[in-house]
C-alpha cells in the first residue's frame, strides 16, 4: 500500500488527466513507491546504476539498457557511456504542448517534495538546440559531490512535446 506521504509524486509517475485531452499513452507506476525508488535510484548512482540495468544494446560509444525498476512503467533505461558515466532516464511524450507543460510541472513538483530540503530547485532554464528554443528544463543539486545531479526538461521542439526525467552527472544535465 502507498504512504499518503508519497501520494503527491502519483503526478510525476501517473500521467495526468485535463478535460478535453488525453494522453496517447496512459503512464502508470512501475513500482510501489516512486518517491522510495527515486531516492534509492539517486542513491545507486556511484554503481553507475548497475543494480537497475536490465538487458542492453550497444552502440559506439554508449550502451542502453532497460531499467529493471522502472518509475514511469515502460519508459525508463540506462544509458552507460564508454568514459563511464551513467544516467537513469525517463521520458514521455504528450500529445501536445498544454500536456506536455503540466506534466512538467507536477514532475518538478513531485521531484522537490520526494528529494526533501537536502535538494535545491535551481531556477527554471530555456534549452537551445541548434540555435533555436527547444523548451525548458529544472535541475535539482545537492551540496554532495557524490549524488548525481537530476533534471526534469520539457522538449518543445519540432512538434516534439516530451517531458524527460533525468538522474546522472552534472555535466550531461543539458543534453536530456
């Protein structure tokens, strides 16, 4: 059963529902509890998340695997690099701009509320690709070095309307 207390990051690992729109695909939880699993995910990430890697692929310089916990249930993997970096993703598509906005919101929400005052929400910032807006993202840092860092982006960007979750190095922060 659920604790009331993590009741409020069902936003971030549900979907959502708006009068009149609907997502194409309904999101659901992949876990018990997503404020448990996204804190121990955090916690695992010095392993290069190696206790959440399912089956990979692999490419040049990255392999992608599939989480074995997934927050967002079907939309989460873990990319490794050749250089060892690693990050835990999730992401989703809305089927429009006005969706795609409010699951960004309650995401950051949700994020905020399960990571507690350790986490601080770093001020909203617009992403560029290719010279043009592509949307906007929100990170969240801690005072340790060892903890990775996570954003929450809502790409807007021809015609694409995701929302990303992003947990791994600082130094990617701005690709997802």
């Amino acid at each position: 059963m659920i604790n009331q207390k993590f009741l409020a990051c069902m936003p971030l690992f549900l979907g959502i529902s708006l009068p009149g729109c609907a997502l194409q695909e309904k999101l659901s939880f992949g876990v018990e509890d997503p404020c448990a699993s996204l804190q121990n995910i955090v916690a695992d990430y010095d392993s290069g998340f190696a206790s959440y890697r399912g089956k990979g692929s692999s490419f040049n310089a990255v392999t992608v695997f599939r989480a074995k916990e997934q927050i967002i249930s079907g939309h989460c993997e873990i990319w490794a690099w050749a250089n060892n970096d690693s990050a835990y993703n999730c992401s989703t598509k809305a089927p429009n701009e006005e969706v795609a906005k409010v699951i960004y919101e309650k995401s950051i929400a949700s994020i905020g509320q399960c990571m507690g005052n350790a986490w601080t929400q770093e001020p909203e910032t617009r992403r560029i690709r290719d010279g043009k807006a592509a949307g906007v993202a929100t990170r969240f840092a801690t005072q340790d070095a060892n903890k990775p860092g996570i954003a929450v982006h809502r790409v807007d960007y021809r015609n694409d309307n995701s929302v990303y979750v992003y947990i791994g190095p600082t130094s990617r922060l701005d690709y997802f």
